[in-house]
C-alpha cells in the first residue's frame, strides 16, 4: 500500500473508522472511474474538492452526482470569494495529490463542508490518500470524523 494510503488508514483507525481501505486495480480521479470500479452509483462516491475560500483551503466532500455550487458555498460559510484550488494547494493543504485526496490525514484539520447528498446512499465511497485507494463510509461517519458541517453545495438543474 502507498505511503500516503497508510497514513489515510491510520488516521481512520485512530477515528473508530471500521471500514478498509480497498486498493483499486485502476487509478480512480474521477467519481465515475470510481464507481465503475465499485460497481456503485456515481453519487454514492464522495468527491473531495479542495477550494482556497479568501485563501484559506475548504475541503468540500460532494457526491459525484453533481457539480459544487461555489456561489451557493461562498453564501454558505461567509466568504468573500470561493475558487477551486491548484495542485500546488492541494498538495500544501492535504500532503495528498489531486485524485486522491482522503478527508482525513491532513497535516491540519480542514474546514469541510460535506454534502447532504451524500446521506441518499447507505454505503459512500471516499478516497484514501491516493488514486487507487478508497474506502467506504457513511454520510454520518463522514461529519463525525472530518467535524465537517453538512450542506446542501450542489449546482442545481
């Protein structure tokens, strides 16, 4: 397992995490990759987004049914602008490549805002670290362990 996966797992041990993390055949960057390997819905993949909000990283965890909304996430948590970040912030944000961003293992805890969506599907799908790995969670199990906030974030139409 990469060394970023371990570092993932270890963070969702040291949350009472019980599900595994589950290494792909196949890199999964995209939600529909990820389920095609899962055999899931789309929606039911947790996308971790990452967003510098007045510069500050917000890590937004939305369901790969649909796209975040960044005027509705300004509005949302106050800020003055919301943009998706660069690889470069991710990376800095994270310690985790773009592809593979987990919601957990940061070197810092993340302002997060996870997706209402999300709660529709018994068994959500997340990254562990790295583009071949994911685990799977819930919607409740997300907001426990990130002390993310839930939000309804997706675009609408």
């Amino acid at each position: 397992m990469h060394s970023s996966a371990r570092h993932v797992a270890d963070a969702l041990r040291e949350r009472g995490v019980t599900g595994q993390v589950r290494e792909l055949p196949d890199p999964a960057p995209t939600a529909a990759t990820a389920a095609a390997q899962l055999g899931c819905e789309v929606g039911a993949i947790a996308n971790s987004l990452v967003f510098s909000a007045d510069g500050a990283p917000l890590l937004v965890l939305t369901s790969g049914a649909h796209r975040v909304d960044t005027g509705k996430v300004t509005a949302l948590i106050g800020a003055g602008r919301v943009q998706r970040a660069d690889p470069e912030f991710v990376r800095e944000a994270t310690g985790q490549a773009i592809g593979g961003v987990a919601p957990v293992g940061h070197p810092q805890p993340l302002r997060t805002l996870v997706d209402q969506w999300l709660d529709g599907y018994d068994v959500v799908w997340a990254a562990a670290g790295h583009p071949h790995t994911v685990f799977p969670t819930s919607f409740a199990e997300l907001v426990r362990i990130t002390g993310g906030a839930p939000a309804d974030v997706g675009a609408s139409g």
